[in-house]
C-alpha cells in the first residue's frame, strides 16, 4: 500500500480528470516512473504557464488529454514543483495526497507550507 508525506495512507488526488503516474487518481510511483509524479497539487493559471515555458504544456488539449486548468487536481513531478517552488510559482498542495518518495526532493515543510487545505 503506497503512504503518504505523513507516514499515512496515500489519499486520492483528483479523479476529474483522472490524475497520477498510473492513472488511479493517486501520485502513487513505480520505477518506471523516472519524473515521480508523486506531489498531488492544485493547478493555478500561474503554475500552468510556468510549466508551458519549460517546454511542459500541461493546458493544450492533445489526443487523449483534455488539457489541465486553474482548479484541477493533479500528480505533479516532485523536481518540477521543486523548480516552481524556487521560482515563485507552485501550486498549492494536498500534503494527505503527496507520496511519500515526493520527500526525496522537496521537504515537508515546503509541502505543508502549500498546503490547499
């Protein structure tokens, strides 16, 4: 069973649109996974633009994805929301949705300073 940043079970990110590295709704990872979707976040429209410059557009819809907007929930790359959370950028987070392997690179204390709730 995949825990969270909290030593919990890992709670479901968004199911609309169906988020996560596996497609289950949670930022569950596996080692496949070489980007580890594992920081469950709010999309914001600054966040979506700061991703679409770095060569991630995560708004466009394409085959298969509808495109992301301001509100959805979504399994981000645990480096990317670290480079968002340097930057000025990063979304708020759903720290009970974050895996726990997101804490390879971004410190729980950043997670629960983004903290949506």
């Amino acid at each position: 069973m995949a825990r969270n940043v909290l030593g919990e079970e890992l709670a479901v990110c968004g199911l609309d649109p169906v988020t996560g590295w596996m497609r289950t709704g949670c930022c569950e990872t596996d080692a496949h996974d070489v980007g580890s979707h594992t920081v469950c976040v709010v999309m914001t429209d600054d966040f979506l633009e700061f991703s679409a410059a770095r060569g991630n557009d995560l708004s466009t819809p394409r085959p298969g994805f509808a495109g992301l907007q301001a509100g959805d929930r979504w399994c981000l790359c645990a480096s990317r929301f670290k480079e968002a959370l340097d930057a000025g950028v990063a979304p708020r987070v759903i720290v009970e949705a974050c895996e726990e392997r997101a804490l390879d690179d971004v410190p729980l204390a950043a997670l629960r300073a983004h903290a949506f709730d």
